[in-house]
C-alpha cells in the first residue's frame, strides 16, 4: 500500500459549525477521497434550459443542489453520490453539499459525481460528506467553488464495512422519525400562513369587527371618504404652491384647474356585499400621490443616501439589515419626496407572481431621510391609520387577487403598473371601525407571530439534533462496536489496491483513445449520440 493511503484524522463541523478535530473510534482509519471513491466527473454533460425544454422526458436531470429537471435519456443508471462542484452551500454545517441519487440520472458540471468502491457504503458516505469542513478547498468569492484536485485532497473517516451499515441504518431510522416531526411542524407553519391569510380576509370584509359593529353605531364610510378627498386636493394644492415659491415663481392664473381627480377604481373587482355603512373606494382616492423608486446604482459602501431595495420588504414589514445606498446625487428637492410615516412600498416586479405586489408599510418611526429603488412603487396614503388599513387590504385574498390578476409577464418576469394598483378598490370602512379593525388584526396577527416563532424554533432544534446525530456517529457513539469487525485498515488497503487497478487501467484507455483519430463530421454540427453515449464519454476522458 503506498504510504499516503492513510491520512490524517479529518476536520469536520461541530455542532455549532466550528471546526472541530473528530477522533477516530477503535477500528477506524482514514483515507483520501480516490481511495474511497471512483471519480465519474469525466461522463457530466451540461444541458442547457433551451435544449432541455426540447427534450423533456422521466429521466431526472440533476445539478449542485438536487434534481433540476427531467431529460430523455441517461448517463448513469446506478447508486452514486453527487457532490456539488459550485453554488452548493459548502460553509453552511446545516444544509448538505452531498446527496445519494438511485437508477437513470443524467448529471451537469456542477456536481461531481462519486462511486463509492467496493466495500464502501454510499449511505454511510454521504453523511461523511456533509461532516466535512470544505473551507480548506473551496475557491471563490459570491459563488464557491470545489475544483476537482482540491477534491482529491479531502480525508474521510473510515469505519469496518459491517460498522458502515449499522451506523447508516440507525441515522436513516432517526432522520426518518425528525423528517416525519419536521413535515409535521411545516404543516402548521402553512396552516398559520393560511389563518393570517383569513384574518386580513375578514378584516376587510367587515367579518372580524362583526361584533364591534353591534356595540357601536359609526359614521357611514362615505363621510371618511369626503374628508380624505377634500384634504387630498388641499394636500396638492399646498405642495403646488410650495414648488412655485421655491422657485421664486407665482403661480399661473387658473392652475387650481390642473388637479387631476382620481382615477375611478375598476367595479367589476368589487366582487362582496359590504356591510352597511361601509363603501367602496378607489386605492388612488385614499392616497396623496404614488410614485416609482430611483434607478441610480446603489451599493453597500457608497455614501449616498440609503435606498430600500425588494429584499427589504419581508412578511409585510420593512427589514433594514440589508441597505445599500445611492453611488449618485438622487436629485430629490426636499425629504417631502423621501419615505414617510404611512407611506406603502409595493414590489411591482418580481421573477414569483407570489412575491410580486408584497407590501410594506413605513411605520411611524422609520428613520429619515431614506429612499426606494425603481423596483418599487411609493403610495402616499392620507393619514398613518389610512396606511395601515390600506396594507391589510393590499395583503389580503382580495388586494391579492387582484393585483395577480393585473399581472404582465415578460422574460420570466411578473410586473403590475401603477395606473393598475391605483384602479384597485378597496372595501373602505368607517374611520372609527377602521381603527378597530387595525387592533383586531394586531391581536389576531401577534398570536400567529408567537406560534410561527415557536414553529422556527422547534425547526432549529430538529436542525441541532440532526447534526448531533452525525457527531455522534462520527465518533462511534451512534451504535455499538463490534471486536469481530474487520478493521478499516484492511479494508483499505483493498480499496487502493482497486484503486490502483482503475488508475492502471484508465491509463491504458487514455493511450487507446489518444491513438485514435476522433471521426470526421461536417463543420458547424455536434454529434448528440456520442455526446450521450457513456462508453464514448468514458473512452474519452478516463
């Protein structure tokens, strides 16, 4: 046996993620992945989504992370491992960069893939895998990457063979049990998403304050309404005149003419009886303006002001722990036009129709001056109490039925324009009842939060105990020993005499094919059998 068969103990991942020594139990040794592994990488071939498309079939196409689609024909027709080669999570301990795969695959360059030798056991391998600390091999800044000679390096703990199966049947019997408790826990996560979802429904359906109703006797909703329009035109007519006297101008005879009234809302959405007292209104008749974002370039060391982007809208709320900021003057001409309290973001493009129209409301004490991306549409709602009823109504099932419906799709993009969202109509209630509903919602959605925290915290807990799982399997503590196991040493020196074996024989295919002339073919085309074929593939680079 050559004298790097066997290699130091490997660095793997602790609990917490930190690199740890892992002391081999009696019996174990160590090896280098080749010795354990026939490297396959040589039979990938990429396919693009276009080519894909034209070939669809039952035949699962994978890549770094899983399955990324369905071809019509296959590579591999057998158990391996895939290891991810780039855009796999290598520094994150509680996610898997390896993943075991069974029968007709075809696989991509993003992953290597790996046959486990004789006596080595896939089930076994792959955990160790997932164990292992790939900052060492990793390349890369944005998206990391694992070259195949930094691969070739990595150690991986070898238990006797009889050792392998009765570790990799216990972790998948206790994965099986927290993978049943795990489906269980999202299960209640969706049917929480879901009763937040018919909370906002019946909010602006006038159902949640149903009862309120009955205890109080409430101005009708057109008096509101009344109210909200008139300081609407007072609103315009103030900042008109403001413009005119920052620029040293007087305002032009009859320009109290120029007020646009609002666009009518489209009727044939206004689709539930409302109860009474309440009215329909148009989005754009309980706002002040609306607007799109800037689109000067932002970054995270610049030193203009910051500019919320859509990753800073999440569950309805603004996150602020994500900002960039404008690498350019935005030309604003006073924080009037920056974000303000009752103020509404709404993202009107995004590649998941989910996600697009997702809204968030600027709370009474968001920080100023702050500003939006083109990516977003402003909507200046009448008041702060306005604002948040209209956030419950846009994130409701009816604002987001609608907005859905509004949708435009292009280059895999979902888009819904201003003029559309300011034509929604909104299910306007009194204003005492207005902020009724807005306590309800707040009690109602607060115990949602208070489940939903629980459901995330069980949900690490399952991900601790996982990793838990491993530790102890990778220091024998998962199953007993047994003194009549085989040694690992033996084992491996199996393994590399196999080893040497395929490396002699691969040799002499390399000299086979080197001799050989590839056949001739017409300029400008590509031969897809050969490109497909396994033997030709493995004659071609083994």
């Amino acid at each position: 046996m050559s004298s790097n068969s066997i290699l130091p103990n490997p660095v793997g991942p602790d609990e917490d993620g930190d690199a740890a020594r892992i002391p081999l139990p009696r019996g174990w040794a160590t090896a280098a992945l080749p010795q354990v592994f026939e490297i396959l990488d040589s039979r990938r071939v990429p396919v693009n989504a276009k080519e894909r498309a034209s070939r669809r079939g039952a035949v699962p196409y994978y890549g770094a992370t899983g399955q990324a689609g369905w071809i019509d024909d296959y590579l591999f027709d057998e158990e391996l491992i895939l290891l991810g080669e780039d855009g796999a999570p290598f520094l994150d301990s509680s996610k898997s960069v390896a993943y075991l795969i069974d029968g007709k695959s075809w696989v991509n360059n993003h992953a290597h893939v790996l046959r486990a030798r004789a006596g080595a056991l896939n089930r076994f391998f792959v955990h160790a895998l997932n164990r292992v600390d790939y900052r060492p091999f990793v390349s890369g800044t944005t998206r990391l990457k694992l070259p195949q000679g930094p691969m070739r390096q990595i150690t991986l703990p070898v238990p006797p063979a009889a050792e392998q199966t009765r570790i990799a049947d216990r972790i998948d019997e206790l994965f099986s049990d927290l993978d049943s408790g795990v489906e269980a826990l999202r299960r209640v996560r969706r049917k929480l998403d879901r009763y937040r979802a018919a909370v906002l429904h019946a909010a602006v359906t006038g159902r949640l304050s149903a009862r309120w109703r009955e205890e109080h006797a409430p101005e009708p909703a057109a008096d509101l309404l009344a109210r909200i329009l008139k300081a609407r035109r007072e609103h315009w007519e103030a900042e008109t005149l403001r413009k005119y006297e920052a620029k040293g101008k007087t305002p032009p005879k009859g320009w109290r003419g120029r007020y646009e009234e609002p666009v009518e809302f489209d009727a044939i959405h206004a689709s539930f009886r409302l109860p009474r007292q309440w009215q329909w209104a148009g989005l754009d008749a309980l706002t002040w303006g609306s607007s799109y974002g800037t689109s000067v370039r932002c970054d995270y060391e610049a030193d203009g002001e910051p500019v919320l982007r859509i990753p800073n809208i999440a569950r309805g709320e603004l996150d602020l722990a994500d900002i960039k900021y404008a690498t350019a003057d935005l030309g604003l001409g006073d924080y009037g036009e920056f974000l303000a309290p009752g103020d509404l973001l709404v993202c009107r493009t995004n590649g998941s129709i989910r996600l697009l129209g997702k809204v968030a409301l600027v709370a009474a004490d968001f920080p100023s001056p702050t500003y939006f991306a083109s990516y977003l549409i402003r909507l200046r709602a009448a008041s702060l109490p306005v604002g948040r009823y209209l956030h419950h109504a846009l994130s409701s099932w009816h604002g987001r039925r609608i907005i859905e419906s509004h949708a435009a799709s292009s280059a895999g993009q979902h888009n819904v324009s201003l003029t559309n969202l300011q034509r929604i109509p909104i299910p306007l209630p009194p204003e005492s009842e207005m902020q009724a509903i807005d306590e309800l919602v707040g009690e109602s959605l607060s115990r949602i939060d208070a489940l939903e925290a629980e459901v995330d915290r069980a949900l690490r807990r399952s991900g601790r105990l996982r990793q838990s799982i491993l530790k102890a399997a990778f220091e024998g503590k998962l199953v007993p020993q047994d003194p009549a196991d085989e040694p690992a040493s033996e084992l491996l020196a199996r393994l590399w005499a196999q080893a040497e074996s395929d490396k002699a024989v691969g040799t002499g295919r390399r000299k086979k094919v080197a001799s050989k002339q590839p056949p001739a073919k017409k300029p400008g085309t590509r031969s897809r059998r050969n490109a497909a074929d396994p033997k030709f593939l493995f004659r071609r680079t083994e």
